[in-house]
C-alpha cells in the first residue's frame, strides 16, 4: 500500500485493502491465541515455584479469556467456504398476511440495515418494491465487509411474526410471513456462461423505477428486471440512474444467484431449506418466529436458540443468532 502508484487503480486498490483486512481478520484472533497460551505457560511455571493465590487467580482469569478466543476462533473456522468471506446481497419478500406481511419484509430490511451499521459494515439498497398501505412487496440490500455472506447466510428461509394487527380495526392477532434469501457477491475470479441476448434464457423487462418523489431515477424508465427462464430465477435493480449501470449490476446479481443455486444443489441441506421458502406462509417450513403476542419472544427452529427480547433482535441484535447458527452447524458437521 506504501508502494508509488498503488492508488492509481482505486478500484483494484479498494479490492486489496478489503482482502488485506480479511485476512487479518482471520490472522488476529489465532496469533492473539498463540500469545495468550505462552502467556499461560509462563503463568504456570510461577505457579509451580511460588504456589501464590494469585497467581492462581491469575491462571484461571487467563484460561477463561483463552476460552472464550478459542470458541471465537472456532467459529470463524466455520466460514471455510470460499465465497464465505465476500459480501452479499439479501433479498426480502413479504409472503402471507396482506398488509402486515408487508409492514414485516420492511422491519426484517430495517433489522439488517441496523445489524450492518452496529458492526461497520456499509448497506446500499438495490431495488426496493413499496406497498400500497404499508411496507413492502420486496426489496433487496448489499451488505458490503469481510465475511458478510458466511455470517448471513443462515439467515435463508421463511421468518414469522405473531402479534396484535395494527393494520386491524379490530386489533386481532395476525400472523404473517417473510422469505429471506442470501446470495455472495462474487468477484471475477468466478464466472459463468449466460447468453445473455439470447431470449429463450434471459427475459428482460424495463420499467419505471419506484422511491420517494422528484428523485431523478423515478422520472426515466430505468429499473431492470432479469428473468433466468430455465432456473425461473429473478432479479431487479433500479437504484443507479441509468438502465446501463442497472442491467450490468442485475447482470451481476443474476450470476451471484445462479452459483448460489449451483452450490445449493451440492448441499442438499441447504437445497430443501431453500425449495421449502418458495412458499412464503403457512405450509411452508419457518427458520425463526418472532412472537410479540401473547408471549414475547423469538426462536430459532433449527438451533432452538430462543430470546424473550424479540424487539432487540428486530432492532438488529443479530449476533447471538448468528453464533448460534453457527454452532449448530457445527454440531451437525460433527454428527456426520
């Protein structure tokens, strides 16, 4: 980074720093392990020579620090797929309960946007569809850091929430639905064949994107929305101001979805999981419910981690899901 011209490229130059911080990303916690169990060694010797209470002391308050940077460590060992350590994209559809479905896909966005600036990490929204009432139809986000697709990706699947309607007149309970799907973005290192002018594979439609009035992007027919009509796969962009800049970043986002589907079919874990969201209601398999009435609480089917704080976890309080996720992953890696 030192080196004369390494800024003359600033996009081959962001593209370093983002791997150099990556990487110490990984290297930091295990050199820091590797410190901390000389540190121990050392505090035991004086133990056996000197047998001081605190020293004792000292050794237990060590061990338990180390433990803790191990399990940190162990968790980061989970994110060994390659495409764990890019960024991603993260799609929310509303599915079943009308209005209050809709009023939920915009609070999971408001969750993730709110979990990625807690942490640093920078969020742009891609293509946001509104309701007529309230909310959402879809929407979808880049979240840009190391390691955003390995920390999200088990956030894939049908989320629920339970509560008192306020979209009823009647304030009755409703329960309504949300599919989330989680794709890497991908660098050039990856690449996959489309014939992308070749209309019996790629449908594209042009319309009129949609936001808040008198921005420049809601005047032109500018928003782009691709079509894989072998895989029935979507995607739509409509947040940069020409359909130029929007088909090469749909372009893009097409490519990030069809590896993830390629990959998908050689986890058949993650394929079902994936096939079930395609309904988004009931009858359809939920990875997490969000109950704000009669009880108050959150769960996770899969890793049944499970909080009594369901507006934390709503206000972006993602980590212990996260962790938990990832731990049972681990369980079920261990099992096999």
């Amino acid at each position: 980074m030192g080196q004369p011209g390494f800024w003359d490229n600033q996009e081959k130059a962001q593209a370093q720093v983002t791997e150099l911080k990556t990487l110490n990303g990984v290297l930091k916690p295990i050199n820091e392990l590797f410190s901390g169990s000389e540190d121990l060694a050392v505090l035991v010797e004086f133990a056996e020579a000197e047998d001081s209470p605190e020293t004792i002391s000292e050794i237990q308050e060590t061990v338990e620090r180390l433990q803790k940077q191990f399990e940190e460590v162990e968790l980061q060992a989970m994110l060994s797929a390659p495409e764990d350590a890019n960024s991603a994209y993260l799609s929310v559809q509303a599915g079943e309960g009308g209005t209050d479905a809709q009023d939920f896909a915009e609070m999971l966005v408001r969750m993730y946007q709110r979990w990625a600036e807690n942490k640093g990490f920078a969020t742009e929204l891609l293509d946001s569809s509104p309701a007529e009432e309230a909310g959402i139809h879809s929407a979808t986000l880049i979240i840009r850091g190391p390691y955003i697709y390995g920390l999200l990706k088990g956030e894939t699947g049908n989320h629920r929430l339970i509560r008192m309607s306020p979209f009823d007149s009647a304030h009755r309970r409703q329960t309504s639905f949300a599919a989330v799907d989680v794709t890497p973005e991908l660098d050039d290192s990856i690449s996959i064949e489309i014939e992308w002018d070749d209309p019996k594979i790629i449908r594209e439609d042009i319309c009129r994107a949609s936001g808040a009035g008198g921005q420049k992007v809601n005047k032109t027919d500018s928003a782009i929305r691709l079509t894989h009509l072998p895989t029935n796969a979507v995607v739509q962009c409509q947040n940069e101001r020409s359909q130029h800049q929007n088909r090469a970043l749909a372009r893009k986002m097409m490519i990030a979805k069809l590896y993830q589907m390629e990959t998908d079919k050689r986890d058949a874990e993650t394929a079902a999981r994936r096939g079930e969201k395609s309904r988004i209601g009931f009858g359809g398999e939920t990875i997490r419910s969000y109950v704000l009435h009669p009880e108050s609480y959150c769960k996770d089917n899969r890793s049944e981690y499970k909080t009594s704080h369901p507006l934390a976890t709503l206000d972006g309080d993602l980590d212990p899901w996260i962790e938990a996720y990832l731990r049972w992953c681990l369980q079920m890696t261990q099992r096999k």
